[in-house]
C-alpha cells in the first residue's frame, strides 16, 4: 500500500487487534535487526520508507541482517520470525501461490514452501486473484499444508469470495480455528495451516472488473518482462490503477477483516493452551 494509507491501514489493525483481545507485533527488519512488534516510531518509519525496504522472504533475509538493511518481510520471513519467538497466528492480506503459467516460468511463492515447514496458522483471505489458484492449491497439498475455509466451502480469492475451487475443509468459528491449530502443534505436524476468510461481502469488488484489469496487467508485466519478486507488487499496483482504486480499498478492508478473525482465533487458541492446574488432597 502506498503512503500514507500503509501507515493508517497498520495502525487500524493493530487496534483492531487489541480490542479483540489479542496483542499485535507486526513484524519488519530496520537496520539489520529483526524486529517482532514495532513502536509507534518504527511502524511510521517502515511505513514513510515504503519501496525502499526490500522485500524480503525467507531467502533474502541473511543478506538483510549482514548488510544492516531493512526489509519489509513476505509470508515466509514473518512465519519464520513468529515461530522463533513462539508467535502461533499470523495475519496477513493474501499469500503467494504459483503463479499464472506458473508450469512454464516455475515462478513458485516461497510462502508455500515455508508454510509446508514451518508451524504457524497463516489467516489470509485465501489467494490473490493474480495467481493460478487450482496449481496454488494443489502445490500446498504437495507441501502437506492444511488449507481450510472459514465459513464458506469455496475458497476465497482475495478481491472475491469466490474462485469455483473447493476447499479442502472448512471451520465455522474462531474455536473450531482453534481446536485445528492445537492440534496441528500437538501432534508436532511440522507444517503450518492455512486459513482463508472471504472478503465482507460488502466490500468485494466487481470480479469481472479485477479479472480484466488482472489479464491487462499480467500482459502488460510480460511486455515489459518484469519478473520474479517485483512481478506481485507490480501486479497489484496496476490493479489498482486500472480499477479506479476499487482493489486497494478492497484490500484494506480484507485486512482489517483478518485482522479481527485473527484475533478472535488467537483469543480461543491462548485460552485452550493455558495449562491445566490439577489439586491434590494433602
């Protein structure tokens, strides 16, 4: 997102995420050091230096440490930096996925992989539109991730609710969301889970619309021969363009969305985590 919106929209969800009884750390690289849970300082200083962070995934971020850099982290490098510190749900607006002709260029997101090693609950709201989504969903099959719908049984595409894909399973409430996380720690699985929330049904925007603007902007990225990690900024960019800003309030309100499913999760998970405290007769 661009600034100032970037700033106001990680504000708004931090608080979003507090009055939902959960604690936010939003996570970055500013000058080397891997931060988990930003000032109100740092979340403006990431925010104003916008592209000039690089964007790091799982492969960047040694060379972001080394070189006393700051790095704006993808799915993968915030999964990793929340594992390490015992974070279990992470927040984000949509994952990486293979992307369109994806079984010619192999351009593959690492979000996949790490979610198939790393064991945290990632709540998206499924998989951007600009992505292969069938090829994404059957890659995180490969990767023995489980992907699971929050109350609906299609799995979401980002800017739509719909993507005429099944998902594999579905959960009804933050409880069930929580049960499965549990699970998945308890049994030491290894992998992370995926959980997509559509997008409020209010603020989904003209599928015909996004899908025109998608195709044009993918041709336009293959003219120009943009490729790799600066292809989905880029995508989205002239997304949003193209649609009169219609994409970007979409995605600040999935978001927020998130952000309050998040929560509520993260509240249920916290609560059926606690230990249990047994007395005994002296």
């Amino acid at each position: 997102m661009p600034y100032p919106q970037n700033l106001k929209t990680a504000k708004e969800v931090e608080a979003i995420v507090r009055e939902n009884g959960a604690e936010p750390a939003t996570i970055a690289i500013l000058d080397g050091m891997p931060c988990v849970g930003l000032t109100s300082e740092e979340l403006e200083r990431l925010a104003t230096l916008g592209t000039k962070c690089q964007k790091t995934a799982r492969r960047d971020i040694a060379h972001v440490v080394a070189t006393k850099g700051n790095g704006a982290t993808t799915v993968s490098a915030t999964m990793i930096f929340a594992s390490m510190v015992g974070i279990p749900v992470f927040v984000t607006g949509g994952i990486g996925g293979v992307h369109r002709y994806g079984e010619n260029t192999m351009d593959i997101s690492s979000d996949l992989t790490e979610l198939g090693r790393t064991p945290v609950a990632v709540i998206s709201a499924g998989v951007k539109s600009i992505l292969d989504i069938p090829r994404t969903l059957e890659y995180l099959e490969t990767q023995g991730v489980c992907v699971t719908a929050y109350k609906t049984d299609e799995f979401p595409a980002f800017f739509s609710g719909q993507s005429s894909c099944k998902a594999p399973c579905r959960v009804n409430s933050p409880e069930d969301c929580a049960r499965l996380i549990d699970a998945n720690l308890n049994l030491q699985l290894g992998a992370g889970i995926l959980i997509a929330v559509p997008i409020p049904e209010k603020h989904s925007a003209v599928g015909s619309v996004i899908e025109s603007a998608i195709q044009r902007s993918l041709k336009e990225a293959r003219d120009k021969n943009i490729t790799g990690n600066a292809q989905t900024p880029f995508l989205l960019a002239r997304v949003n363009e193209l649609t009169g800003g219609a994409s970007l309030a979409s995605n600040i309100a999935l978001v927020k969305n998130n952000a309050l499913v998040g929560a509520q999760i993260a509240t249920c998970l916290a609560q059926l985590r606690q230990p249990k405290v047994t007395c005994s007769k002296l």
